[in-house]
C-alpha cells in the first residue's frame, strides 16, 4: 500500500465567473522510502499538489489517503490533527522560530500536540539534531547558524513526529549548489533510513538526481514520470514553461501557523503579531471560516496557489 495515494485531483478556484484551475486530474503514488521529486516552473501546481498531499488544502475534485486514512473529506480541524501525527513539512523558507534554539524548535511540535517538552521530548529533539550533525549546535539560535544548518533544522522539526510522508517545498532554493548537494544528500540518507516517502518540490533540475522519480507538472497536470540515475532510466527534456496561475501574494508565515495550529487559530495569531509591526510587513489576507480553510484576499478572491 502507497503511504500518499492521490486519485484523480482537482483544484479549483473562482475569480468572478472565471475558472482557475491549479490542478488538473492528478493522480501521484508514492510508496514506502519512495522519494518522489515534483519539478516544474512557477505556477504550475506544485504547492498546490504538495498542500493537497499534506492537507493543508482541500481537493475540489478527487481523492487523498495518506498512510492508510482517506483525508478526503476532513474538516479543517480534523486535517490540523491528522497532519501533526502523519505528515512532516519543510517550507521553502525554513521558518524557525527566531527567538528559539534549534533544541527548542523541535520541541515546538511535541508543545502544539499538547506535550509539555518532557525528559522524553528532550530526549528525541536531542536524537534528531545528533543524528543530524546539530548534536553540539543545539543551544545555538537560528541567527547563529548557516543556511544549511538551519534547513537541518527545519528537517529535524518534519521528523520530530515520526511520519510516514515528509514533504519539502523548494528545500534548496536558498541555498549554493554546494549546500544544496548536501542538504539533499541527508535528505536522501535520512528518508531511506527511516523508511518515509517523500515528496520534494524543486524548479532545479540539478538536485532531481537524489530522488528515485521524477514527476513533472505543467499547467496543473503531471505530465512526465521519470526515473533518476538511482533507478532505470533518466527524465526526458523538459517541457517549455508554462505561464504562472494569478495569485494573491499570501506570506509564508501564514501557511506555517495554519499547518501547525489549524486555519483559524494560525490566522489570528499572525494577525495579532502582524499588527505589532505593520509597518514593516504587507497587508494579510484574511480568514473566512465559512471558507472552510481557504485565505481570502481583500475583496473577497480567492487566490490561486499554484506552486
């Protein structure tokens, strides 16, 4: 059985009588220490897929089991308590808490599933960051570590539950091609030592030779599987790019605190600390409950996210 199953998925979104479709019929299996790499350019329905796998969206069309449950039909709250306990995210940004140590990070999960950071919290946080070559950095705060040691980190923090998917939005972006190789390199160890499929979203055909497939989508759709060098045979020449879906400009924040916290009480807490520095940050989009988990712009569009 594959750890995500998604059948037949579609995203859609409004915008006054207009249709904006950011996935298209998409059908994706990953199994067991399968590390899948999603490739395409901006706005293509990467996030966007990679949102429906993780439940953070839910699908227009389709279907979604990951590990063995059907989320399909999940309301937003259940999906906050199925994807603490089933699925590990790494954002494009990394988004460590500033104010905390990189101990303290991981202990974050185990404080928003209810924990107290116990002895054995402690304990596992102290695993982790060994086991990824933080063991003597842990009391370090994310302004005293490098890019890659901060996105060892964040992959810490995916793992801390012990899920069965990990998926990474864009995990080497910010990254020289150097760290990049090294941060997908431990990537690839640490999935296949524990057994966790992965997703792994990228626009950088350099870093799809870590996983085992490559999927490509454009316009919504997957449109090639391939094989890397680990396996039989290599990915084809890419497609031309495809023109980016429109979208609200949505901070990144927002969709950490609403992954770890659910939709309503991730918006209104950034929206309490966005009003602390207002000057400094853009207007946030707000939240409709009777949207069931959607972000709504400022009058009322719904944004397209597209990957």
């Amino acid at each position: 059985m594959s750890v995500l199953d998604m059948r037949d998925v579609r995203k859609v979104y409004r915008n006054g009588g207009d249709e904006i479709v950011a996935l298209d019929h998409a059908t994706l299996q990953v199994d067991h220490g399968e590390i899948v790499a999603l490739l395409g350019p901006s706005g293509s329905g990467k996030t966007t897929l990679l949102s429906i796998a993780g439940g953070l969206l839910a699908a227009t069309a389709g279907s979604v089991v990951v590990n063995g449950t059907d989320i399909t039909g999940h309301d937003s709250r259940a999906l906050t308590r199925f994807r603490r306990d089933n699925v590990g995210f790494v954002f494009q940004s990394v988004n460590l808490v500033p104010f905390l140590d990189a101990e303290q990070n991981l202990l974050v999960v185990d404080e928003l599933g209810g924990g107290k950071g116990g002895k054995a919290a402690k304990a596992r946080a102290r695993q982790l960051l060994d086991e990824l070559g933080l063991g003597q950095r842990r009391r370090n705060l994310p302004a005293q570590l490098s890019g890659g040691e901060r996105q060892r980190v964040a992959i810490g923090r995916a793992l801390f539950n012990n899920p069965r998917l990990v998926l990474f939005d864009e995990p080497t972006s910010a990254l020289d091609t150097k760290i990049g190789e090294q941060v997908m390199e431990l990537i690839r160890t640490e999935m296949k030592a524990r057994d966790t499929a992965a997703v792994i979203v990228t626009h950088d055909r350099r870093m799809t030779h870590f996983a085992d497939r490559t999927v490509e989508i454009v316009d919504g759709r997957l449109v090639l599987d391939g094989t890397s060098p680990f396996g039989p045979r290599l990915l084809t020449e890419p497609h031309e790019p495809a023109a980016p879906v429109r979208r609200d400009e949505i901070d990144e924040l927002l969709v950490v605190a609403r992954f770890l916290l659910g939709p309503a009480r991730g918006t209104r807490l950034i929206h309490d600390a966005h009003g602390l520095l207002a000057s400094a940050l853009p207007p946030l989009p707000r939240y409709e409950p009777a949207d069931r988990g959607r972000v709504v712009g400022r009058r009322g569009r719904t944004p397209s996210a597209g990957g």
